[in-house]
C-alpha cells in the first residue's frame, strides 16, 4: 500500500500519506545548517514541503497551522514515497522490485527526506546545502513510524488503537484464520513480544483462541469451513497490561500470501504488488473505463459549481456507507476525506445562503469531525465506531444538502 496523505487539500504529487505517531526529532529537521556561503547544487525535482503534527503524523496540510487534534504547530517535512524492504529498510528504491538482501518484494511505504554530511550526525535539514566543508549533502531517506501500512501477507491491515501496534488478519483457507502483529515501523513483533498476546476470533456465536504458530510468527484459529464472503472479529491482548483490541475483518475470499518465504536471491521471482485501497492518491475522473476500480477510491478534483458539488457530497456519502457495509474499514478514509473536501468548499459560499448559514456552518464543522472519526475507526477496524460516526456524517452530509439545494 502507498502512504497516504490526509490534508484540507489533495497533494497528489506528494504521493504519500503517515500515520498517527509520535516523529521524533521533527523539530531538529526544521533548523539551518552551517553555512559556508556556497550554495549546494539543488536536486532538479524535490518532493513538496508539506506541515505535519510532531505528535499526529497522519496531519498532513500544504501551508502552516496547527493541529487539528491537539493544537500544537505544524512543522516542515520532505515526505517522499520509495520502494523498499518490509526487512531490510536500509535498501530503497525509486521503483519496485526484489530486496537485493533476502528478495522479498519491495513496497511502498513513507520516508521523510532530509540532508546530512559525511560524519555528521548532527546535521540534518530539510533543504540541500553545503556541509561545512564544502563537499554537497548526502541524501538522507527516514523511515516514519506509520510510514508503512502495506499488508505484508495479502490480508487486511488495521492499526491498532495504541497507535504502536499493527495487526494485518489473513484468511488462507475457510478453515484457517491467521494474525500477524507488528510495531509502529511495520516489522514484525520478535517470537518473545508475541508470546504475550493473548486473542480470540469470534465468528457465527463462537469464540475461537488466537493460538501462537509453531513459527513463531504469528497466530493461528482454525475454523470449520467459514462460508465465503466470511465476516469475523478479532479480540486481542497485545500487552499484559493493555485492554483487549477489537478488529472487525470482511473476507470476500481467501486471502493469498504475496510473500512467500524469503529464498536465495538467485531462486527469487520478483512478483507485482499488491496494492491497497489507500494506494490510489491521483487525481481522476469519477467515471472511469477501468472497471476494476472502485469509484469509492478514486479521489477526484473539486467541482467549480454549486450544484455539482452537493451532487459529489451525496455520492460520496453513499461511498462510504457502502464500505462500511462491506466491512472495507480501512477504505473508508478515501470518500470520507473528498466529502470533506467538498463541505470545506462549500464553507466559502455560505454568503449565498439567504437564511440558516449558522446551522450550516454547524453541519459543515460536524462533518469534517465525522470525517476524521471515520479515518480513525477504520483504520482500527473498528466497525461499531464506524457506524456511529457514519450517522453523524450522513446527518451533516443531508443538512447540508437540504441548506444549499434551497438556496439556489
């Protein structure tokens, strides 16, 4: 799965998108660098300089402001969008392909680019000059905690509400349920941290252990012959003394490992990534030929008129009760975020309104809450909070409607 960008506005040429964690040293990335009055060659193409929350990274915006969640200041990064090892982060690439290392497939996750000098820790900004001696600055790529929510077994990712821990839940069988757990950089939990783990699949009135594999890798309940499409809960314990996570999974079918155990580089064979819903990030009409495309998950520009953009809002609030009807959770960012885009747009034609622009103006604020709620609660897989937060969106979605269709 690409990174995925979450601003007041679509940066598609960003092409990445973070998740909610704590980024450390952001502040540090914002400073100058000694300067000898040389100016470093500037490489012909950066990626933009966008503002994000040190404490929420999934805040992503294109000017300065503060925090949506918490207040606090935006500051300055470089988020670039490379092809590199789930492993072996250190290897990265500018498209996909095998890791020389092991072989495993590349994806794509976010780094943060900034700049250093040779046998200089310190130094590291986010604009290319010159180190203190005069040579250029060595390009320097950060994997970000949340940076990668790639399913890594061809399941459904989620992360979980510590915002620490992720949980991808495969389906390789109707008979088996497979879970596999990781930190906040996407590796996977070492044999000793998933002993702790304690969980239960609850499907049709039973609740199944989560037991641990002999592997050691992950966690295994073995069904009896679960019908297709297939909906089931997990509940799991990740820490002793943590609360017990609830994750809501829909299968339409089993799932399929993309990443079989790692073989000799000379015995690898390179095989396409699978991409995930958050992947799509382009700017594309609603209507498209590619048929294998949900329309949910195409983002698309905001409408000139009044009129069609009540007509993108209505749509994209069927979107996203279909997802959450499919139990799509992690999908659900997509419409969510474009109706949000819209109602903001609509905030600047509230003048056109001749009565009700304070209850207007209200619903807009609801929905744009309603939208982030709904990021979070898919993002954690949780279907209830989805729901909940549905309702609440779709209030806004219809007042807003009803405000503007009578004032035209």
């Amino acid at each position: 799965m690409a990174p995925k960008m979450r601003s007041a506005t679509i940066l598609t040429a960003a092409g990445v998108l973070a998740m909610v964690v704590v980024c450390a040293g952001a502040g540090a990335q914002s400073s100058s660098p000694p300067s000898t009055g040389t100016a470093s060659p500037r490489p012909a193409s950066l990626p933009p300089l966008v503002q994000t929350c040190p404490m929420h990274p999934d805040i992503v915006e294109d000017k300065p402001g503060s925090c949506p969640l918490c207040r606090m200041a935006l500051v300055p990064v470089r988020l670039e969008s490379v092809w590199s090892c789930p492993l072996h982060a250190a290897v990265t690439r500018s498209a996909k392909g095998a890791c020389p290392i092991c072989g495993r497939e590349l994806v794509q996750m976010t780094m943060a680019l900034t700049w250093t000098c040779k046998g200089r820790p310190d130094i590291d900004v986010i604009e290319p000059a010159r180190c203190p001696d005069g040579s250029a600055m060595i390009a320097k790529r950060t994997l970000r905690p949340h940076g990668n929510h790639n399913p890594q077994h061809g399941g459904q990712f989620f992360m979980a509400p510590d915002n620490t821990h992720h949980l991808e839940g495969t389906l390789p069988s109707t008979r088996l349920f497979r879970v596999y757990l990781y930190d906040d950089y996407a590796r996977p939990l070492t044999a000793a941290r998933l002993n702790a783990v304690r969980g239960r699949v609850e499907i049709g009135g039973r609740s199944i252990p989560l037991t641990k594999s002999a592997a050691g890798s992950y966690l295994d309940a073995r069904l009896d012959g679960v019908p297709l499409p297939a909906r089931m809960t997990a509940k799991l314990q990740i820490k002793a003394d943590a609360p017990e996570y609830r994750f809501d999974f829909a299968f339409p079918a089993v799932t399929t490992d993309p990443n079989p155990p790692a073989v000799p580089r000379a015995a690898a064979v390179p095989v396409a990534p699978k991409p995930a819903p958050k992947l799509n990030t382009t700017s594309t009409p609603l209507t498209t030929g590619d048929t294998s495309i949900d329309p949910a998950l195409i983002q698309v520009p905001i409408p000139a008129t009044v009129p069609e953009i009540l007509a993108q809002l209505r749509t994209r609030d069927r979107q996203v009760r279909e997802l959450i009807d499919r139990g799509n959770l992690a999908a659900v960012f997509v419409p969510a975020f474009q109706a949000r885009d819209l109602a903001i747009a609509l905030e600047s034609r509230l003048d056109m309104l001749a009565s009700g622009r304070d209850a207007t103006a209200a619903a807009i604020m609801r929905l744009v809450r309603a939208a982030w709620t709904l990021d979070a609660s898919g993002d954690v897989g949780n279907r209830a909070e989805a729901g909940e937060a549905y309702a609440v969106f779709h209030q806004a979605a219809t007042v807003i409607d009803a405000a503007f269709a009578a004032g035209r």
